[in-house]
C-alpha cells in the first residue's frame, strides 16, 4: 500500500506542475502540442512506443523533474563510518540529499529557476541515477523502484492530456500571475491546485 500510495501522489504531483508549467509558457505548449500532431496526428491516440519519437515531450518531463521534484529530499543511512569532505559522517547517520537544491544550482544549471524544456534537446542526461546533477528518482542501489512506471505513465498522460485538448485557465487568471507556490509534504506539490478548462480539440 505504502508503494501505491508513494506512487500516485508523485505522479500526480509531476503531472500537475507539468501542466501548470506549460499554462504559463503557452509558447512551450504549443511547440509540443505541434511536435505531437507531426508524429501523432490530429485525433489519433498516443500510445506507449510513440513516446521515443517525442523528444521535446521528453524534454518537459525532464524539466519539470528538474524544476520541481516530486521527493526534494531523498534520505540515506550510513552503513559505516565515512570521512566526505570535510565532514565525518558516522555509522546508521540519517543523510539528506537536497535534491531540490542540486535541481537548482546555478553552477549547475544555466537559468535554474527558469522552465527551459529547450535545455534537455540533444543531451544524453537522463534521469536513472547515473547523472548526479539530475535525481528526481535518487540513484545508486536504492534508487526508487517505481522509477520506469512512472516515467511512462507520466509521459503518456501529459501527451494524452495536451493531444486531446486544447488548455485555458479560468477566469481572472493569465500565465503571469499563476501561484507557482510550493508545499513541502509526502511529495513536493502545488500550494495552490492548478484549475484549468480543458477545450477540445
């Protein structure tokens, strides 16, 4: 249950910011929405192989891992005693790891409280635990093992989502003033639940 749980409120947490992202860069969801009529064509579903064709759908989902981690803080214990840097780190110690912050890091990242889907288009950093400055699943043996459901049920959501409509957000709000508010609990989520009308297409 805990596995189920722990699933659901991060997938539903990303695909929220996702959405919210997109609302508020109407220019970066309509160049997705294009790439998917190109590939997928107007009115045919989005199935789970066409997902490799999609590169700046891939490349949203990225950011939006990046810009806003579904876990920001990823916590470790120590199995021994360890000398890092210039800290010592002893036996059964809780670790965090600030993902959030590692997502954000401007020596890291150019711009890196902009959302730039444009930043992932020909890089070879994904998000499996092997590049360190991306790890919204955390890495190494204990990274998390629901890790390739949620990539492709997110990917596939969001493309569904964007595909079968087109998006607006209700009265009295404009991309420019969204709440882009973030509350820190089981999962990284909207302080403020993303409203938007869905307009078919």
């Amino acid at each position: 249950l805990d596995l189920f749980v722990a699933g659901t409120d991060t997938t539903s947490s990303t695909l929220e910011w996702a959405m919210t992202e997109l609302l508020r860069n109407p220019e970066k969801l309509k160049k997705a929405q294009a790439e998917l009529e190109e590939i997928i064509g107007k009115g045919n579903p989005v199935e789970e192989p066409d997902i490799s064709r999609l590169p700046y759908l891939q490349a949203i989902v990225k950011e939006t891992f990046r810009l806003h981690p579904a876990v920001p803080l990823v916590g470790r214990k120590g199995d021994s005693d360890v000398r890092l840097f210039n800290y010592a780190v002893p036996n059964n110690a809780q670790v965090l790891v600030n993902v959030w912050a590692i997502h954000r890091d401007p020596k890291i990242w150019k711009d890196p409280n902009t959302f730039e889907p444009e930043r992932f288009l020909g890089s070879e950093v994904d998000v499996k635990g092997r590049d360190f400055e991306l790890i919204p699943f955390g890495a190494g043996s204990r990274i998390c093992p629901g890790l390739p459901l949620a990539t492709r049920m997110i990917h596939l959501m969001l493309a569904s989502l964007i595909h079968g409509f087109d998006w607006k957000l209700e009265a009295g709000v404009s991309p420019e003033n969204m709440d882009m508010e973030e509350r820190f609990g089981l999962t990284l989520e909207k302080a403020q639940r993303l409203r938007a009308i869905p307009v078919r297409v």
